[in-house]
C-alpha cells in the first residue's frame, strides 16, 4: 500500500478518532473490549479507504463504517456480565454542574441508553453527537420519517424510565 | 419539563476530554492487524464446510465387492452423471457464494451489509441442502433403477433394510448438521439477525 495513503489515513484517524472511541464506549463494557471494537473499527475504515472518495466529510463516513462494525461486524471476543462499573465504564459525570438530582438523571439515562438495543442505540447516538434526521437516515440507510418516529419512541421510553 | 435527551446531549459533548487518545504510533500498528469480524468467520467456515461436502461427494467412494456390484447395475455412466451435476453443482454454489461475499461492503448501508452477510451464509446452507436433496434422490432413484432393471439383486427384506438405514442415515446427518448449525450460526449470527429484523421494522 502506498505510504502516503498510509499517512493521510492515520492522520485523518488520528484527527477523527473520538468519533470512534465514543462508539465503542456505547457498544462495549470494558477497557479491553473499548479497545478490541476500536481495532476492529480501524481494521474496517483502512479496509474501505481506497472506496472514499471524498465526496462526503471523512468524518460523515465514519459514523458509517464505525456504526456498521459495532452493529454488524464486530463479535465480541469474551461475553462480559452485564453489571458495568459505572465510575470506569460509563461516562464521566460532571458533578461541579449539576446538583445531586442532575447527576443521579443523566447516570440513569445513560444507562438507560446502554440498554438499548443496538440500533436504537445507534439512532441515539447520532442524535447525541448532533446529527439532523437527514443524517441520521442517511447514516442508518432508513427514512427520515422512520428515523423521527422511532427517536420519539426512544425518547418515551428514555422518559419513562426517568418519571416512572 | 426539561428535555432530558437534550440535557443528556449537553453532557455527552462534553466527554471528550475523557477519551483515551492515540497516537499516529499507536494507530500504525493497529493497520496491519487482522480483522476478526462475523464476515471473516463465515468465510473459514463456509470454505470449511465446502471442504467437507467436496471430501463427502468426491472423496469417499464405495469399494469392495459390493460396490462392483452396484456399479455392475447402475452402470458407468450414472456414475459419470452423478459426478457431473456435483460438479456442476459444486463450481455454481462456489461461484455464487464468491459474488456475495464480494457484494459484502462495510460502507453499504447497515441493513443492506446485513442482507449480504446473510445472503452469503444462504449460499452455503443451499448447498448443503442441495447436497441432502442428492443423497436421497440418488439413493431412492438407484434403488428404482436396480429394482427395475434387475430386481434380483434386491429381495424385499434387503430393500425394507435399505430404505429403514437411509431413513436414519438422514435424520442424524440432518440432526448433526442442525446441532452444528445452531451451535456456529446461532452464535454468531443471532445478534447480527435480531439487528437486521429491527432494522427491517423501522421500514414497515
């Protein structure tokens, strides 16, 4: 493979890698499978490179082969228990900002989030990372229509479990 | 009421600090690693099972007297038959099973790269079917053929004996087979189908 494809590879990566750390803390449980999903995520993106043309932002096409690796690719080495070490694990919580209750909510939705199942976790965390539903759809290969329905579903569901 | 979602969304731009960051040193390596995802497992097993079926069709042939003797009846040429429509079969199945993989694309989108990756595992699973639907139908169709041509090689009781052990020749090759399948595919492919049937509801 040519050296500087290579190079503009890992530079790229290098510049957009949050994007994919912050799949594989959705889609795994711990340190070793974060860093088993990444690998994998990279195997696949260097894998497509040569198709990319372009014509989309590299990070837009990201989200793709990342999201298609953790849904659909990815086969987790070892089956961990699903109780989760939340200080380690999950997500850092903010406890200057928010007061007790706040942070209590968000440690509540975001495991609410990691129990989706994969796909609403997918729509999630394109919401989340701040995609319009033209994105979204695009992202997953479904309608807008379809996208903003099932996000209201989520959206229910995340709520009820937060005002049962 | 505030949007929790929204409030969540707040909170979740700001992890970035948090995430581990690697370095164009770290992200070199990892290029040359080998990817073990499903598409990759159902490539070793299906070529594995290919191998099989190919060492089951081609390699195995029955010998000793018994086998002159049938040979003697069906003759050559059923068996050159045979052999060419497994052949035949075998380049179709492979030929088959290759364009799907090759339309196998991690940047299609999720549910059409699920689609492909089933249709691909399907190859396989029609080939063996294939394979099964030959045994018996060359099995009953040289039983009809010696029967018929020369019923003195087959006494009732010998014929009762060969359809009762086809019988269970089939049920526990068909029974390890559905053990072995439900064993390696239903690993590997359960989480893979309950996706792509969620997916498949989303565009209901």
């Amino acid at each position: 493979m040519d050296k500087t494809v290579e190079d503009n590879f890992v530079t790229l990566l290098e510049e957009n890698q949050n994007i994919v750390h912050k799949i594989c803390r959705l889609y795994t449980n711990n340190r070793d499978q974060h860093n088993d999903l990444f690998q994998e995520i990279t195997i696949q993106l260097w894998r497509a490179f040569p198709k990319f043309r372009g014509d989309s932002k590299f990070s837009t096409w990201m989200y793709r082969v990342g999201l298609n690796t953790a849904i659909t690719l990815y086969r987790k080495s070892k089956r961990t228990v699903q109780t989760q070490d939340f200080d380690s694990v999950m997500f850092r919580i903010s406890s200057e900002e928010y007061d007790d209750t706040v942070e209590q909510q968000l440690k509540l939705m975001y495991s609410a989030v990691k129990e989706l199942n994969d796909i609403d976790k997918a729509l999630v965390f394109l919401y989340l990372e701040d995609k319009n539903y033209s994105e979204i759809s695009e992202t997953l290969g479904i309608s807008e229509v379809n996208a903003r329905v099932k996000m209201n579903r989520v959206k229910k569901k995340l709520k009820k479990i937060l005002n049962p | 009421m505030v949007d929790e979602l929204e409030m969540l969304k707040k909170d979740w731009q700001k992890q970035e600090g948090s995430l581990p960051k690697y370095t164009k040193e770290d992200l070199y390596p990892m290029l040359l690693k080998k990817s073990s995802s499903v598409v990759k497992w159902i490539l070793f097993i299906s070529i594995a099972e290919f191998a099989v079926w190919i060492l089951l069709s081609f390699g195995i042939k029955i010998t000793g007297d018994d086998a002159s003797n049938v040979k003697t009846v069906i003759g050559d040429s059923v068996e050159y038959i045979s052999t060419g429509i497994h052949l035949a079969a075998l380049i179709f199945f492979i030929g088959w099973f290759y364009k799907n993989y090759k339309k196998i694309e991690n940047t299609d989108s999720p549910r059409v790269l699920m689609q492909n990756i089933l249709n691909t595992r399907k190859t396989v699973k029609y080939y063996i079917w294939f394979n099964l639907a030959f045994l018996v139908l060359g099995t009953v169709g040289a039983f009809v053929l010696i029967e018929t041509t020369h019923p003195e090689f087959l006494s009732t009781d010998s014929l009762f004996l060969a359809v009762i052990s086809l019988i269970i020749m089939l049920a526990l090759a068909i029974g390890i087979l559905l053990i072995i399948y439900r064993l390696l595919y239903g690993r590997l492919l359960k989480r893979l189908r309950a996706n792509y049937n969620q997916l498949k509801k989303l565009e209901l």
